[in-house]
C-alpha cells in the first residue's frame, strides 16, 4: 500500500482551485463538471440525470450514452 501511495503522490497533478460550474441539483456531481473543465474533456458521458439536465448551459458537451453512439456513428 505505501508504494502505492508513494507512486500516486509522484504521479498526481493538482487540479486547478474551485473551478466556475454552473449549479447542480446534485452536490455530489460538482466534482464531474470541475474535471471535465480542468482536463479540457471533449465531453462528459453519463446517464445522471442532473447532470445531463445541465447539457444546454455547460462548457463541456454533456452526453447520454444513446446520443455519444449516434455522435461517434454508431
């Protein structure tokens, strides 16, 4: 376990402070939408409904599953 730890501190960047996200009905989603911003997604995949409620007004392109196929062609 401590290798791990050890490896992970090494390998570990940090991601920017509080990063402006447009408010979730979920607290718990916050998180998601800050990485996807921070790691410049080309888009968030989910089948949460609070989030994909926030599709039309994020940065990032929020995306059900059925539609990321369609995207991809598939």
């Amino acid at each position: 376990m401590a290798k791990a730890v050890t490896w992970s501190r090494k390998k570990a960047r940090k991601v920017p402070k509080r990063t402006e996200v447009p408010p979730c009905r979920d607290p718990f989603d916050r998180p998601f939408l800050e990485l996807a911003l921070a790691a410049k997604a080309d888009a968030l995949l989910t089948g949460d409904e609070d989030l994909l409620a926030l599709a039309g007004v994020f940065a990032v392109p929020i995306l059900a599953p059925a539609a990321f196929r369609e995207r991809i062609g598939r």
